[in-house]
C-alpha cells in the first residue's frame, strides 16, 4: 500500500530543476515530462529508489513482465527494448551492440512524485512513509553546489553508415519495394562517439530545452542512461480504451509564421508523407484488432499535423476498446514493436531492417512508460533519444525515416539529418 499526500508548489520550474537533481543519488530514476502537454494523466512524474524490479532478456520476456506486473499490483515504472521482437516473433538480432542494455527492465519504486497543475501529489510505499518530510525539505533546498559538476568531454560524433552506402542501402530497400516483399520500412542509422563522457542530466535538460517534447524522458539505470526528447506515443490504456498514435511523416519549421502556415500546408497535402502514415495506421489498426471488443476499432484521427519545437509531423490516432480482464502486458505484446518504427508487413520489414542496419537498436525504437496499479499503461516511443553507457563511454543516438515505393534517396537522408538536428546540437554544444 501507498501513502498519499498533496501539497502546492509555488515555483514549480525550481522544484522539477530541484527534484531532478536529488534524484540523481539513487541508481534507478524515471522521469517523464508532458513538457504541459494535454495528452497526459500529469505534467511530469518521477519514480526512484527501487522497492523490486525485474530485468531480463528477449527470452519468454513479456510472460515474466506479465507475472511481475500482476504480482506487484502497484505502480511499476521501466522499457520494453526493441529486440523483444525476438520474443514476440521468431527473429534475432546479431548487429553490433555498443550500448549493452538490458532488454526488458521494470521496477516498483518506493517513492513516487506526479506534479500536475501547481499540485504536488506524494505516493511512497507505507514502509517509507516517515521519509516524505525530510525528503521534501531535502529536494527544496537542493543546493547547485551538491548537483553533479562533471563536464562534458569533447565528442566526436561517426556514422555507422556513411552516407554513399546510405544510398546504397535504400535502393536495396525499394528494390524489396518493387519486388512486392515489403511495402513500407522504418530504416535507421546510428551517430555515436567513443571514448567521451557527459553529464547527463545537464545533456537532457538542454535537449528538452530545445525540443520541449509530450514524450520527454530521463531514465537511469545504474550506469546506463535514456535522454529523449520522443513526440510519439506508443500505446495508452486508460480503463477499457486503448490508443495508439503513430507518427509518419515529417517537415522542417519555418522561418516565421507565414512560412511555418505554408509547410504545414505542403506536409498536409503531400501523398507520399500521408501514404506513410496511412500504412502504419493499417498495421496499427490490425494489431489493435487481436485484442479489441469486434467491430471497436476507430480511427479518431488521421494524418493530423502537429507542430514541435524542431520540426512538423503528421499524427494519427487509433482507438480501440478491450474486455475488463483483457491483461495489458498481451495488449502491448499484440503491438509491439510499434508499426512506426518497423513498417509493412511487419515481419518481412524486421528482417530486412535486421539485414540492412548495422547497429542492434538497442532502446532505440523501444518503449518506456508504467503502469498502474489498476493495469492502465502509458508507453512512448523511445526516438530523438540519446543513449549513454558511463561505464564504457559510449554514446549514441539513432534516426530513420520510413521507405515506400515514392522514396527518394537524397531526400531520406536530409530527413535523418533533420531528425538528428537537436541530439547532435546538444552533444556537440554541452559543456
């Protein structure tokens, strides 16, 4: 059981900046930030200090996480890594590995803290209860001088795929186009750096700053850390309903306001970018039919753009209604991994993705999120994330685009670059 408290905040930029901070002495920490978004429960969440946790491979992953989540009851807060397609399908992923990430990695914290509004909501496990005051005194007179000062190396950022056979790898991708295999893949590449350091936290709250994201993360795990600035959500059970919003489709801001209104415009309008979406939102509509009530599945939403700090992107929203007892971790197994970071059909574009990249995806294209107590679930997907192995010194971020029949190789690759924009600003920049 938890014991729950409410109390104003009157300056709740300090208090994230504070909490953010004093979270740091634990070793595992999820921090999520709608950045006041409505498309939360909350504004933000933090969840620390681990009460029980599971952590494992792709092997029989989802039935473990299932007998964990049902035996917990409680809050539990972690990611699903994108290779638990070898669990849900039977694939394999062999490609370089620089991050060593656990695949699948939950916990049920001690302490909870959800800030909605100017209101702080408190929720620790009844065992720990005597520590919310001290703890609160704690985080509001966080001194700077306690936070961590350690700097950022000068880093050098490589392609895992250098830009000649980019190309070469895409023209492979549309020759499996024109062959009918595959209609449409989520074909990514990975920028890192070797032998660097950073100071995380500092690294997510720059990359926030500049995207300022409904999906925003910082995760810890011992020495392993997730920085993502995601716009996209994953799948969301609230009750009996069930939504997914895929994201395909994307185009730069504008200079100005008038600019901004005419890219909006082209991207509303452009075939290729809405046959994209269109296609996931198929995938996304058939995976949600094998839990759904018969004949529950809508499509609220279709090819709708929304404007980020960085770039426009076109968002479709899929609804569905599942029975009461309809468990979650199978909800999330029937869609996992997300259409929009894989393609159509979906297992001949995983294994081409497989053949193609260089690099094991790692958390990239994952998901992170909770759940409730109740079973209700909110997962994003992990893109526009930087990933960081302390111990072994290794960065890296990810970016793709989808591949259909209309793609144009030169263009794909501007898109990455765009994608990749901010990761690279902050990485590049941070001292």
């Amino acid at each position: 059981m938890r014991t729950s408290k409410k109390i104003t905040l009157t300056d709740i930029k300090k208090f994230k900046a504070n909490i953010l901070a004093w979270a740091q002495q634990f070793d595992k920490v999820v921090w999520l930030d709608s950045n006041d978004a409505t498309t939360s429960n909350f504004d933000s969440l933090i969840a620390v200090d681990v009460y029980s946790e599971i952590k494992c491979d792709t092997n029989n992953s989802f039935e473990k996480l299932k007998e964990y989540q049902q035996t917990t009851n409680d809050f539990i807060f972690g990611y699903l890594g994108y290779d638990l397609k070898n669990d849900v399908e039977k694939l394999h992923s062999n490609n370089f590995d620089g991050l060593h990430f656990p695949d699948l990695y939950f916990f049920q914290p001690k302490k909870l803290f959800f800030i909605s509004g100017n209101t702080l909501e408190i929720k620790y496990l009844d065992n720990y209860k005597g520590e919310i005051t001290s703890d609160l005194e704690e985080i509001r007179h966080y001194d700077e001088e306690r936070r961590s000062n350690l700097s950022t190396d000068q880093i050098k950022i490589k392609l895992r795929i250098h830009k000649d056979e980019y190309f070469s790898k895409i023209n492979k991708i549309l020759a499996h186009i024109h062959r009918g295999n595959i209609y449409e893949v989520s074909f990514c590449q990975e920028f890192f750096a070797e032998n660097s350091t950073i100071n995380p936290l500092k690294v997510y709250q720059e990359l926030n700053t500049i995207s300022s994201s409904p999906f925003a993360t910082f995760l810890k795990l011992d020495d392993k850390f997730l920085l993502s600035a995601s716009p996209e959500r994953f799948l969301k059970r609230t009750a009996n309903t069930v939504i997914s919003q895929p994201i395909k489709g994307t185009i730069k801001r504008g200079e100005n306001p008038s600019e901004d209104k005419k890219l909006i415009a082209q991207l509303e309008n452009d075939k290729k970018e809405r046959a994209e979406n269109i296609m996931i939102v198929d995938l996304v509509r058939n995976d949600l039919s094998k839990t759904a009530i018969k004949g529950s599945v809508q499509v609220s939403e279709l090819c709708k753009v929304y404007t980020f700090k960085q770039l426009h992107q076109l968002i479709s929203t899929v609804v569905s209604e599942v029975k009461t007892e309809t468990n979650s971790v199978d909800i999330i197994k029937s869609l996992f991994p997300m259409g929009s970071m894989t393609g159509a059909p979906k297992i001949a574009a995983m294994k081409i993705i497989e053949d193609l990249e260089e690099t094991k995806r790692s958390l990239y294209s994952g998901a992170v999120g909770y759940f409730s107590p109740r079973g209700d679930f909110d997962f994003n997907v992990v893109i526009r994330s930087i990933l960081y192995n302390r111990s072994e010194k290794y960065i890296s971020y990810s970016v793709g685009g989808a591949i259909t029949a209309k793609s144009i190789p030169e263009k794909e690759y501007e898109e990455c670059l765009l994608k990749a924009k901010a990761m690279r600003e902050v990485l590049l920049n941070s001292k």
